[in-house]
C-alpha cells in the first residue's frame, strides 16, 4: 500500500503546478499553500479509494472462504465461464 508521504510525491509529479479559473476570465496559478492543502486533499482522496478497494477484496477472499468456494466456481455460479 502507498504511503501519504509517497502518494504525495506523486501527484506533486504529476501536477508541478496548479491554476484555476476558466478561459473567459483567464488562470491564476495557485498559492503554495493553497498547491500543498490541495495535493494532500488529492492523496487523502487517493489514498482512501486504494483502501476501499483493498477491503473489498479482503471481504470478497473471506466471503468465498466462508462459502468454501473459489473466485472461479463463484463466476461459474454466476453463469460466467
């Protein structure tokens, strides 16, 4: 799993600077606070949907264990191949 620290250092790769605004009214590139609160507030999102996904496949290995069935007999269970 991704660390915030790392997480951080790649979306800062990523992202090198940030604007807002819009074509009509032109762009203003972000402060270097307003830059960091974003980042981290992109890590945290990141970094929350990694761990979302890791505990459903976590349920979904201890479900088919308490079922006794593997991924592959639940696909077939389903009508898939």
């Amino acid at each position: 799993m991704t660390t915030k620290a790392e997480m951080i250092e790649i979306i800062k790769a990523e992202n090198p600077t940030l604007q807002v605004g819009d074509d009509d009214q032109g762009y203003t590139q972000l402060s270097a606070a307003d830059y960091d609160a974003t980042i981290l507030q992109w890590a945290e999102n990141r970094l929350a949907k990694e761990t979302a996904k890791a505990q459903a496949a976590t349920d979904k290995a201890a479900l088919l264990a308490k079922l006794g069935i593997t991924a592959d007999e639940f696909k077939i269970l389903l009508g898939g191949n």
